[in-house]
C-alpha cells in the first residue's frame, strides 16, 4: 500500500495519465483561519499530519501548494484540470529531471501564473517510467 504525507494547506493527487476525475486525494489541511498552515518545524507538526493511502501504484503524483491549486487542479478539488496538466506531462514526459525541473520552475515564475495567483506556487510532479 502506497501513500501520500502531507502537512499544510496545499494537496496531493495520485492518480493514472488521462484518468483526471479518478484519483487518490489528500485534501488541504487549515490552521483556524484560511491562510494558517503548519510547518514540520512546529512542535506540533503531527498533529496536522495527513497520511491517504492508495492502492496500486500510480503513474503521476502531484503534490502541490495552495498556490499551485488555482490552476492544476480542477474546481473544488474535483481532480486535476487537464486543461494544465495534461500538457504539463506530456511535454515532461521523457525529459531529462534537470531539464522538466528548470521547464516547470519557469512555468511556475512565469507572468501568466502570477496572474492567477501572487501565492507561493510550489508543483511536484513524479511521473512512473516504465
């Protein structure tokens, strides 16, 4: 059995390429109000501790911050839009990690996601290679 950890207020998919409503979810996890979060550096970091656990092993895990949710993931947490993501991983698909990762990074920084959103924008992308 495989599973995601998270803390904090971002979420994580695990999921198959193409399945985008068919995934494993963990959900954000707020502090008392909206943009409290939780940081492993907390005494408490277990406290807000979330583990899902999921069946077979997935062919992509996104783990993202809730900055990154404005635009990978799909309207009430609804899966992932693949509107975004599904290009993401193909063009991701087969790269070089150096080379995805420094694509992705100016993905994040670029002016079209700063205009969706000025939150932290943090995406983990891991894709299943046979």
């Amino acid at each position: 059995m495989t599973s995601i950890r998270l803390i904090g207020h971002g979420a994580g998919f695990a999921l198959e390429i193409g399945c985008w409503e068919a995934f494993a979810l963990s959900r954000p996890e707020n502090g008392e109000f909206a943009e409290q979060t939780f940081f492993y550096t907390m005494d408490n970091w277990r406290e807000p501790l979330r583990v899902t656990f999921f069946g077979n092993t997935p062919e992509v895990i996104v783990l993202m911050s809730d900055g990154a949710m404005a635009f990978t993931a799909a309207k009430n947490l609804n899966g992932l839009d693949p509107k975004f993501i599904a290009p993401v991983i193909r063009y991701l698909d087969g790269l070089d990690e150096h080379v995805g990762s420094a694509a992705l990074a100016r993905t994040l920084a670029s002016p079209q996601t700063h205009a969706i959103t000025g939150d932290d924008k943090t995406l983990l992308l891991a894709l299943k290679r046979a």
